[in-house]
C-alpha cells in the first residue's frame, strides 16, 4: 500500500515511524516532512496548506492512504477533498473537525449532551464579555474560539488579567481575525491535567492510552505556556477504571452527539482532561495527535498502526483490539533558545546519530531542516528525544542520557520530565 503522511513535526514523524512498521506499508510518503522523516519516507515539498496540490500528488502517485497530522487542514477541508476525489483518508471531515475548530460549538455539544465539563459562556463582543467577568469569580480562562495554534487558552488569575485577556483577542486579534471573533470565558477547574486519545469510527470508539504533559517552558511548571516541553505515558492517573468513565462519560457521548448533530466524527478524538476530585472534565477536544504525546504514544505501541488507522476510516473499529508495551515511554522536547518567544533560527544541530545509538531511545525531528549538509534548526520545538523503559523514571533517565549525546549551543530542555508520575510513586 502506498501512503502518504501530512504534516512535518514531530507527531507526523513518530506517525511515519510506527506506520513504516507496517507489513501493509509498501511504499510512505511525507509532504513536505522534515530530514528526519526522510529516512523512512520520501519527502515531497508541498505544504499542508496545498490542498489542490496535495490530491493531485496523491492521485498521480496513486496513494491508497492519506494520514493527515495537523488540524489545520483538518478544520480547513483538505479530507473532504481527499474523499471527494477518492482517495481514502485518516482524519474528521471539515464538518467534523468542528470539534476543535470552534472551542463554542464544542462547549455547546458537551452542553446539549450532559458531557462534564467546565461552565461557560459564549461572547461575540469585547463589552459583553468584560461585563461577564465584573460579575463573576476569579480565577477564569479566557479561549480563542478559533484556532490558534495552541496558544489561544489564558488562565486569568484576577479581573485586570481576564480584561487584557478579552482585549488580547478580541481586540488585538493576537491570534488571528477568525479566531478572536468569539471568546469562551469558562470556570477555572482544579485537579490534574490529562490527555487522552481514542480512536472513533462514527459509530465505534476505542480507546488508546493516555499521556501527561509539560507546557509551561520552565522547570517546576514554571514560565508561559508553549506547545509542551514534553510528555510520558502511561499517565498514572488514567487507570483503568479511570479510562473507562472517561470512555463512558466522555468519548462515547462525544461520538453519539456528533452523530446526531450530522456531523459523524472519524478519526482520533483527542480529550484535554482535568481530573478532579468530581470525577473527569472535558477541557477541550482536539481532533488530531497531540504533540509529544504521539512520540510516547508510538514509543508504546505494540500493534500495527497502520492497521489500526485503515480500520478507523473504514468503520472496522468493533474488530479492532490495540496493544501496548507495559513500559513507560518519555519524550523530552529540545526548543530553540528563546521559545515560546523570539527565537533564531538556522542553528546547527550535531549528535542525533550518537543518542540513537542507545537502545530504547529515538529522536523525532519536529522542526528541522538540511542547509549545505547541516542539520539546521527552524522552529521553536525541535526535537523529541524519547526513550522507552520499565518506568516512568527509568525512561527519564534513559531519554535525558540521549539529549546529553545531542551537540546544540542553540537549544534548550526542561530537566524535569516526568517530575509529577515519579514523584507519585514515591
């Protein structure tokens, strides 16, 4: 089967991984990829946001398979271009990718179909919702109802913060036109943090595993949000009782809504979980892999992803039956000095080639490219530098035994992967 990856971080890298695996995988594919999805797969230079482009290439290569990585394009249509020309593809369509298009829809879905979640309101206008905020207790969270590349969620801890928050987005439209167009104010939940994915076939759901990660860029939780500094699985706090109320209460109803809406969802369902003393809370739904939680995820899988990934966009899913290593994956993210900031780019990155030459460790490329023979970096998030061992610290350690291998002046870790699973099993 040939099949073709979008996307060129280090969710689509680990995906080309674990799907090269595969004994159905003849031939895989990556558009536009990065240097190190290159070993595993044909680089194509075409850019997620090619729509056009991109089913032609598909149609001409004859690609069987689409796996699409980033939202983006999910939210924007490109699986309903794929299927329209006939091509078979992983991923909600744009009707469905609402999900995470709109953090409103999502909260109103979870409204109309009792799924637990934080209280909320919706506001298309800046006074409106400053006034909401006059009236109401601090702590709030302010989110961008559009996209907005992860960063649109702000934890205000006092009215002067959720002001500035609402004047940052509706008014500044720091994270676009489209997506501060509309705030979602909701209540600040308390608990612990978890993320948990489920493969869903319209009517099917099966779960995957869950993973916890690191957003703040300091160590301690400490510093601004980023798009995760890395993450580990399994998530001591998703057991297995755990995971199925959240199956029951969560991703399950999510799925039965959708259906109803007419808008059936097929695809990974990713739920952004707060763990509270009440029970599991719908944070946010996301329709792709997180990133790093799909490094630690591919690290931990045991069957055939591609399989699994064909049986989601053909309705198989009740035949399907997953399984996991019993050990602990970790990914420790590598960012460019100065993330989630300013930051240069072009730093020349040497050692990848040693770190792999430990056992159980790899290292995903989330934003690298190749200048004059060099590997250079070009985001803000970099690398995953992953190892897999029998414990949640055991694979700290061998993960953090790896970045030592790795040369970059230009780039930084958090030291304290892992910190919160370890220090629960003390």
């Amino acid at each position: 089967m040939k099949v073709l990856v979008v996307g060129s971080g280090g969710r689509e890298h680990s995906l080309c991984w674990a799907i090269a695996k595969s004994p159905k995988c003849k031939r895989l594919y990556a558009a536009p990829g990065n240097p190190g999805m290159a070993q595993m797969a044909e680089c194509v230079a075409i850019s997620v946001d090619k729509h056009d482009a991109l089913v032609q290439f598909a149609m001409d290569e004859g690609i069987e398979f689409v796996v699409v990585g980033p939202e983006a394009p999910l939210v924007e249509g490109l699986v309903d271009k794929l299927e329209a020309a006939g091509i078979k593809a992983f991923g909600p369509n744009s009707r469905a990718a609402i999900l995470e298009g709109s953090k409103g829809f999502m909260k109103d879905l979870c409204a109309r179909y009792y799924i637990p979640t934080a209280e909320y309101r919706r506001f298309d206008e800046p006074d409106a919702a400053k006034e909401y905020i006059y009236l109401h207790d601090v702590p709030l969270v302010v989110k961008a109802d559009g996209l907005a590349a992860g960063k649109g969620v702000i934890i205000c801890r006092n009215k002067h913060e959720a002001n500035a928050a609402i004047d940052h987005v509706m008014t500044e439209l720091a994270f676009g036109e489209q997506a501060g167009a509309e705030v979602v104010i909701e209540e600040f939940l308390v608990g612990e943090e978890a993320s948990f994915f489920a493969l869903v076939d319209g009517e099917n759901a099966v779960p995957m595993i869950a993973a916890q990660d690191h957003k703040q860029v300091f160590d301690g939780d400490e510093g601004p949000n980023t798009g995760g500094m890395g993450a580990y699985s399994p998530a001591p706090v998703v057991d297995q009782a755990m995971t199925d109320r959240i199956m029951a209460d969560i991703i399950l109803p999510t799925a039965k809504g959708m259906v109803a809406e007419g808008r059936p969802y097929k695809g990974v369902l990713f739920a952004g979980l707060m763990i509270t003393g009440d029970g599991p809370k719908l944070i946010e739904h996301n329709v792709r892999f997180g990133d790093p939680e799909c490094q630690v995820m591919m690290m931990r899988l045991k069957s055939d992803m591609l399989e699994a990934l064909l049986a989601c966009a053909e309705g198989r899913l009740n035949k399907l039956k997953l399984k996991w290593h019993d050990d602990a994956a970790l990914a420790v993210v590598m960012a460019s000095n100065g993330y989630p900031g300013t930051y240069e780019k072009g730093s020349v990155i040497h050692g990848i080639d040693k770190a792999e030459e430990i056992e159980n460790a790899v290292v995903f490329h989330a934003g690298t490219d190749r200048e004059n023979g060099d590997l250079i970096a070009t985001g803000g998030r970099v690398l995953g530098v992953c190892g897999l061992a029998g414990t949640v610290a055991k694979a700290k350690t061998l993960a953090y035994k790896a970045v030592v291998k790795i040369d970059w002046p230009g780039g930084f870790c958090r030291s304290d992967i892992g910190w919160k699973a370890i220090k629960r099993k003390k």
